[in-house]
C-alpha cells in the first residue's frame, strides 16, 4: 500500500511539475519570442560580416590589371 501511494503521489507531482512549467512558458512567451528574435538576428549579422569582409590579399591581386 505504501508503494502505491508513493507512486501515486510521484506521478501527481511530476504532472504538477510539468503543468508548472507549461505555465511559465505561456506566461512568459512574448519574452521567449523576443530573445530568440534577438539571438536569430545577431546570428545573422555575424554571419553578414564574415561573408562581406574583403579577402586578404585582395589588394596583391595582379590578375586585374
């Protein structure tokens, strides 16, 4: 019986962990949004740079004269 209810009262509270969770998530959702927006772009500005920046030797290159 002792097993039982330990086993009861552990699903009860992963359940209520899990709903606690879903709940922050809801709650704070803007929030979430608006860090990935921010992450996501300054992925994408740093991937911007590397693709624009001169090569090194650019300035040697006897091919366009």
């Amino acid at each position: 019986m002792k097993k039982t209810v330990g086993f009861i009262l552990k699903i009860v509270a992963a359940a209520m962990a899990v709903a606690a969770l879903v709940c922050a998530v809801a709650a704070f959702w803007d929030q979430i949004m608006d860090l990935i927006d921010t992450v996501a772009d300054k992925v994408e500005e740093r991937r911007a740079n590397k693709c624009f920046q001169p090569a090194e030797y650019d300035d040697y290159d006897d091919s366009i004269m």
